[in-house]
C-alpha cells in the first residue's frame, strides 16, 4: 500500500505543469543522494513532460507513468521501495527521469 504523499495528484500535477511550461534544467538525482551525470531539460505540454536529453534524444513521459511514482514517492524516499522495484515491478519505463523531477519539485507536493 503506497505512503500518503503531501498533497494529492490532483494539486500537485497542476503544479508541477506549471513549474515547467517552459523549459527547466533537471540535475539528474537518486536516493543515496549522488548527484549522477545526465541532467536534462524539460517542458510540460498538456498531458505529457518532454525530457530532452543531452546528444539530441527526448522522451515523453505520460502523466499517468509520473503519478504511479508519486504515488509511492514517500516509500521511495524512505528505501522502503527501490528503483528497480518502480521500473520494473510498477512499469514504469522512465523512472530515472520521473525521480529525479520529482526530487527537484518536491516543494510542490
């Protein structure tokens, strides 16, 4: 059973769109606090946040695959719910990149 996050989805998705409705830099991040290469801009665009990556590449990440790991965000940050567990038990295919704009806007939730 996933954690209590701060505030609903429903408040924090808005916000987060808004935080990003033009182009934000994202310090790539994980929970033993490294800071890893691979930081990478993003947009929000209507259901969808647009990561560009550094060399030319993007990905779309769906909100719905952003809200199963705010869902279980407080577990995550806590190690009670590991990397692997949200990338490949919860399938969710973006989670480097959800994580660590989740850590960078955790003072939306």
């Amino acid at each position: 059973m996933a954690v209590e996050v701060p505030v609903p989805w429903s408040v924090f998705w808005p916000r987060l769109r808004a935080a990003i409705s033009s182009r934000k830099r994202i310090t790539n991040w994980s929970r033993d606090g490294l800071v890893r290469d691979g930081d990478f801009n993003v947009i929000a665009q209507g259901d969808y946040i647009y990561a560009e990556l550094d060399g030319g590449s993007s990905r779309s990440i769906y909100f719905a695959e952003i809200q199963v790991v705010y869902q279980v965000w407080s577990q995550y940050l806590a190690g009670s719910v590991r990397r692997g567990k949200i990338s490949h038990d919860m399938g969710v295919y973006n989670g480097k990149y959800i994580i660590s704009i989740l850590h960078q806007f955790q003072h939306l939730m």
